[in-house]
C-alpha cells in the first residue's frame, strides 16, 4: 500500500468488470474513495459481468446510480472536492464543468489502444473488423470522447479464434494493469501526459441488436468477424430461414464457393458468402433453443435452402 495514496480523495464512475476490477486495484493501493457514481442495470440487457454497487457496498463506499452530470450531483462532487475523478466504463460522458472539478484532473479508463477506436463498444468493433491486437488507455477527459492527453496503454492480442467476451477479458487484465502502474504516478505527480493524434486513429459509435443482420454478399470471414463480435453474451449475429429468424452462434470460415446465403452443405452445415463458405456450428432457430448445426440440418432438410435478411 502506498502510504501517500491514503491522502488523495477520489471520485469514481464505474459499471461493468473493467470498472469493478479497476476499483479493486485502487483499494489495494489504498485508494480513498469518496463516492461512486454507477448505473442501474438495463432490463434488456443480459447482465453477465459483476456489479460496482455490490462491491461499493463491500467496502461501505457511497455510491448513487443517478447521472453525476444531475445538478444535485455535480453539487455533491463540488462538496467533496476530490483530487482526482475516475470514469471506468462508465457510461455517461461527463461534462466540462465536472471535469473541472477535481483539482489534480478527470481520467478515463477506454477500452481500446487509444487513438484507434475511440467511442462506444471499442472490443466488439475491433474483433468484428478482424484486428489482431486492440489494448487499453488511461488518458485525461477533455468535452471531445476519448481525446485527451495519455497517462499510459497496454495492448493485448486478439487471437483468430477469440470472441469478444474473450477479448474482453483480456482488456479487463490490461486495465488493471494499467491502473495498477500509473495511480502511484498520478498521486506522485510524475505521469507522463502523451498528447492524443486523433487524426492517427478512428472514432466508431455504438451498435445496437439490429446491427447483427449478417449480409451474406460479404466475405465468409467477415461474416465470421460478425459472429464472434456478438456472440455470446452479446446479442448475436442473425439471418432469416423460412421467415423464422435465426441467431447463429457460433461458425468457422471454410474454402469453396455458393451462391451468397445459399445452403450447400446440411452435413457439415456450409453457406455460401461473396467469397468462401461459411460453416454453422452453433445456431438458434427464433422460438427454440440453441442447439449444433448438425442437429438442426438432421431435424430439418436445409440443403438447397436460403438464408435472407428479412
């Protein structure tokens, strides 16, 4: 425990693993965390990952789910006057005349190798556009998402076969890691400020459950890249059959050629796609439970069939 870290009073936001994770860090160095601010948990959204209330609750730390941004919590914040403001994966941009509140500045916690993949859901967009490694940066917040001078990154691999759960995990590593090397240097008052090049990186928005549409025009690892950036436990990635929709879980990119959306295959179960097959391993028909391709193509004659996007 750093002695020094005892007498710097912080306010954090927080939601998600990466948040409840880097949170453990700081009260392993010894953090003095004034109050929490976090979200209710969305009743549309699987919640998979552990929750900051609970663990604010663990260490009798104050915490609201109200918007810090709110007039009465922007007051609370001014009453406190803390040193530092901490955003991991909180999900409301915090505005200017809080951030300029704690005396000693507001950090950010994103889950990306800053500048690429500035914005919302960074993990899944960079295992859905194939990259091979993303990471994760402790930067200052400034009013633009995402753009503020650097305290410190970490990358992480992204494997062929990694979904984005997996990736997630691994960022969740690399947070703490960060969170474990530059808190002593931001208390210490020796972190380097690495000025953001935004013109070097990419900014993408959210993505809702409809942006899971699988267009079969496109390449089968592309297609690919689709399915484990939002499969499990995110909403997944779909095509219709039958009229019925059809939520496919889990496949693998294959040599050949078919007609896009078109099933040549039912044994191993093998789509067409504008260049390559794709091969369905795990699939769910709307109404049914998941379940093997090979066990649906063996319920149900597939062969010669379509999938469409409507």
């Amino acid at each position: 425990m750093n002695k020094g870290t005892e007498a710097v009073k912080l306010v954090v936001c927080a939601y998600h693993n990466v948040g409840y994770c880097c949170i453990e860090e700081l009260l392993r160095q010894g953090a003095r965390i004034e109050m929490i601010f976090t979200h209710e948990d969305s009743p549309t959204e699987r919640i998979w990952f552990q929750s900051v209330r609970e663990l604010a609750d663990l260490h009798g730390i104050p915490w609201l789910t109200s918007d810090i941004n709110e007039p009465e919590n922007v007051a609370k914040v001014r009453e406190i006057a803390p040193d530092f403001i901490f955003s991991f994966y909180y999900r409301t941009m915090i505005r200017p005349e809080v951030l300029e509140i704690p005396r000693r500045g507001a950090l950010n916690l994103h889950g990306s190798y800053l500048p690429k993949y500035r914005g919302r859901v960074p993990v899944n967009w960079a295992v859905i556009n194939g990259e091979t490694e993303t990471g994760a940066t402790l930067h200052y917040m400034v009013e633009k998402p995402d753009a503020g001078d650097i305290v410190d990154r970490e990358k992480i691999g992204i494997s062929f076969t990694d979904t984005a759960f997996e990736v997630f995990t691994k960022l969740t590593d690399a947070a703490v890691t960060v969170i474990s090397r530059a808190f002593p240097l931001l208390v210490a008052g020796t972190a380097p400020r690495i000025p953001l090049d935004l013109k070097a990186g990419s900014y993408f928005g959210g993505r809702k459950p409809a942006d899971g549409l699988i267009n079969w025009t496109k390449s089968a690892v592309q297609i690919y890249n689709l399915i484990r950036g939002v499969t499990h436990p995110y909403p997944g990635a779909f095509t219709y059959l039958d009229g019925k929709k059809v939520v496919i879980w889990s496949a693998w990119p294959v040599e050949g050629a078919g007609e896009p959306g078109r099933i040549v295959s039912s044994n191993p179960l093998q789509v067409g796609t504008g260049d390559g097959l794709l091969e369905i391993r795990s699939l769910q028909v709307e109404g049914e439970p998941e379940t093997s391709a090979d066990l649906c193509a063996a319920i149900s004659p597939l062969e010669s069939k379509s999938f469409c996007n409507k």
